[in-house]
C-alpha cells in the first residue's frame, strides 16, 4: 500500500487535484479499483497539508444480487462518510429498453445520477479509479473505434455542472492495484451485470496482453499521460483544466 501511496500523492501533486480543507467524493463501484482509490485517498487525507475530506458515493443501479452492505461497512471501518444513490438503472437498461450495447448508456446515467447527488451535497471534486492500464486500453479504444488518438485527463472541469473529474490512480499499474486486494483485505463487491468481461474494454485488454511478450514497452510507448513524469502539457493543465 505504501507503493500505490506514494505513487498516488505524486499524481495529486503533479496536477494540483486536491486544494487544502477540500471536500473529496469518491466513485465507488464496489470493484478493486474504486476500493484501493478510497483507502489510499482515506489514509492520504489523514497528512496531506492543509487536509481534505473524503466521502464515498455509491451509485445503486439495482441489480439483482448485488449486496452494497459491505461498502457500508468499510466506510465505516475508515470513518468516511457513505452515500448511496438509489436508481433503476438495470431494469431500464436490461429489462426495458434490452440494449444490445448497454455500456454507454449505463455509464452515461450512472454519471448522470453521480453529478446529482454531488450538487445535492454541495461537493464540486469527484476522484474516479482510472489507473494507468484504463488510460492505455482507453487510448487503443479510441484508435481502433473512434479513429483518433485521445485518452482522458488526470484532471477535467466539467462547465456544465461546475464539477471536477480527478484519477489520482494514473500512475498505479492494475496489477499492484490487484496485488493489494488481499493485503488490504478489501470487501470487493462481484458485480453481476451481463455484460461483464463481454465490453470492448476487454477485448482490448486481452490484445495488450497478447502483445506484451513482443512488445515489452507497448504500455510505456502508448501511454504518455501516465509516464513517470508529469507530460510537457501539465503546466497548461495546471493553469486551465480542460473542459468536456
């Protein structure tokens, strides 16, 4: 943990993403990723200078099956604040409407009622659990189906709801995110949506996979956000976060 930690606080430094006495909410899903960015973000709140707040949002999409008792708990455990945002977001994807592509819509709504319940609680700040793997399979995704070169930024000012996305992770690998899982003893919640492990994503993370024994640096070389030092646009970024 003290790896992903510190890894973590230079990303927050790199892209000033926390302000001192900010209000901090955290995306939680349930899966690993979202659980190791609210114990890191948890325990960095507890000596960062100036100090923040962290709260954990839990969007409830209500799917069957699906136990959120245990997100709950750990926030408790840590002593963070836990929301949770109830909708029908499965049954008017899957039942109603039966898309056969579901995931844009599902995260279209899911930022939707997240953004929401944020201005209801007067936070502007969200930390999302992109970590350095999401920007490299974000990056092949937008070649191989948008035609273009494009990933997500550390930091991004949304001008519509006076919200700002922050991933403090993007410097931490998903495979030490994976190896801390069990060190850390974290209540990884399994989500059973149908089109789990059958996105693009996956493809896309199965070719890197693939590749990798060819291609040792293939991470490296398509990933120049996520380089060990900040890219030759952070200043840029620092003084005008983009806008989405």
């Amino acid at each position: 943990m003290q790896k992903i930690l510190s890894l973590l606080r230079r990303c927050v430094e790199d892209y000033d993403m926390i302000a001192p006495g900010e209000r901090v909410a955290v995306g939680v899903s349930g899966g690993k990723d979202s659980l190791v960015l609210l114990a890191a973000l948890a325990r960095l709140a507890q000596f960062y200078p100036g100090g923040f707040s962290v709260e954990a949002f839990t969007v409830d999409m209500g799917t069957p099956g699906m136990d959120l008792s245990p997100l709950a708990d750990y926030c408790r455990e840590l002593g963070v604040p836990f929301h949770r945002i109830p909708t029908q977001m499965y049954h008017v994807i899957f039942e109603t409407r039966r898309e056969k592509n579901p995931c844009a819509l599902c995260a279209k709504m899911r930022r939707g009622s997240l953004h929401t319940a944020l201005l209801e609680a007067g936070i502007h700040k969200v930390a999302l659990g992109h970590h350095y793997d999401d920007a490299v399979e974000t990056f092949f995704l937008s070649l191989f189906y948008e035609s273009r070169l494009s990933c997500f930024h550390p930091v991004t000012y949304l001008d519509r709801t006076d919200i700002t996305q922050i991933r403090p992770l993007l410097y931490v690998s998903e495979a030490m995110i994976r190896e801390a899982v069990p060190r850390l003893q974290l209540p990884v919640v399994h989500n059973p949506c149908p089109a789990d492990g059958h996105t693009k994503r996956q493809e896309v993370k199965t070719l890197i996979a693939s590749l990798e024994p060819q291609y040792p640096k293939l991470k490296e070389s398509s990933s120049p956000l996520c380089s060990a030092s900040p890219p030759h646009w952070a200043p840029e970024l620092r003084r005008r976060p983009p806008t989405e």
